[in-house]
C-alpha cells in the first residue's frame, strides 16, 4: 500500500499473490521513469509508485533476501527458494518493461531482459554495484563475485582471506568496496574487475548481521550486543 507521509491517509493498495519475504522494496529511478519493485515470492514485479499499476512482472524461483539495485539502464533482481537448494537465479532487467517479462525454459535473455545466470549458492546480502561491476558476497565461507554488470561475465569469485560469511550487505566509498563479515572483520577491496585485498580490520566483538549506515561523516555498526 502507498500512504500520503503527511496525513497518513491511504492513496492505494494493490493485493499481492507472494508468501512472506525479506527482501526491501526499491525504488528504480530509471532513464524512462521511476518504478516500485518488489523481488521474491512467486513473482518480481515493477508497479507505477503513483497509482500502484503493476508495470510488469517476471516470473521468480522463491524468496529472497537481497534487496534489488539498479541504475539506469538496468535493474538487478534475484530470487531463491529458502532451504530448499534451489539455485539462485540472477537477472538483468532493462528500463521500460511493460507485461509479463519472464523468460521461458532455457532462454537467458529476452526483450526486456539483458542477461541472466543461475548458480548454486545463498546470500543474504543484497548486491552492491559500482560503476559497471556487481559485486555479490556468499552467506558463508567469504566468497565474493564480482559480476560485469553489463554482460553478465563473471570478473572474478575469490575467497577474502580470513573473512567467514556475511549476513551484512557491503558498500563502497572513496573507490574501495567494504565487505563486513559475521565475527566482525571488514576486508576493504579495489573497485575495479580485478580482485586486490587492500586491508582488513577485526572489531573486538561478535555476530554482526546487521548492514552498516552513514550519518555524516560516520559509519554506524551494530553487532547483537553493542553499537
């Protein structure tokens, strides 16, 4: 449902055929227009954020955890079923969909799909894209892909040294790429399509599953004990 921030009156409400997920609404701002995804569930949808209008869905695998990314030219979406060991299914989906997008058996692209890709993994984090690089970490064992976000083409799937697995979404600033792990170590990578451990830093704490935030000039981590 949409709700007017100011007098919290309902502007609209759509019904939704999905079980529960986790993933986080997101706001496309895309070269056509700006739309209102959903991921997860038994479809991925773009609705019309001002009248609720579903501008067009695309069948998915299950429910998921990460939240989409875009930019605009493309929008990024995955799905996975929970527990069951379905792969995860990646997806590029370009600006000014309209109708059922969704690809059939076998297809890896189509009219309104720029690429998509399939793997046997799980993550809880959402993707991070930086310039033309999708970056992706594994929930556990520190793995991180590093996707061109153009074609689809895997630049690199390396394990970060020390690093156990990540509930913690990463994220980037000044050039470098963030990746805060479950016992507290952020290991800080070169942007760019070629793998470079630059540093790592262990906090003397323990079960960060949270993502960080920014307030100004500060990075706000909360472990399950402190912040």
């Amino acid at each position: 449902m949409a709700l007017d921030k100011r007098s919290g009156n309902e502007l609209w409400r759509k019904a939704r055929d999905a079980r529960s997920n986790w993933s986080t609404p997101y706001l496309w701002k895309n070269r056509i227009r700006t739309e209102l995804v959903t991921t997860g569930g038994k479809k991925m949808r773009g609705y019309d954020p001002q009248t609720g209008e579903v501008l067009w869905e695309m069948d998915a695998t299950g429910r998921t955890s990460a939240t989409a990314v875009g930019n605009a030219e493309l929008l990024y979406v995955d799905s996975v079923e929970w527990f069951m060991g379905s792969p995860v299914r990646l997806a590029a989906v370009r600006a000014g969909g309209a109708g059922d997008i969704s690809l059939k058996a076998g297809e890896k692209e189509g009219p309104s799909v720029a690429w998509s890709i399939t793997y046997n993994t799980y993550h809880n984090t959402s993707p991070l894209l930086v310039d033309d690089c999708l970056y992706m970490l594994e929930q556990h064992s520190g793995i991180i892909r590093c996707y061109d976000a153009r074609t689809g083409k895997l630049h690199y799937q390396q394990r970060i040294p020390e690093a156990t697995g990540s509930t913690a979404s990463p994220w980037t600033a000044g050039g470098k790429i963030y990746c805060l792990d479950e016992v507290g170590r952020t290991s800080v990578l070169e942007s760019g399509p070629k793998f470079k451990l630059l540093a790592s830093n262990r906090l003397d704490e323990s079960m960060f599953w949270a993502s960080a935030t920014f307030a100004g000039d500060r990075l706000i981590l909360r472990s399950m004990e402190n912040l």
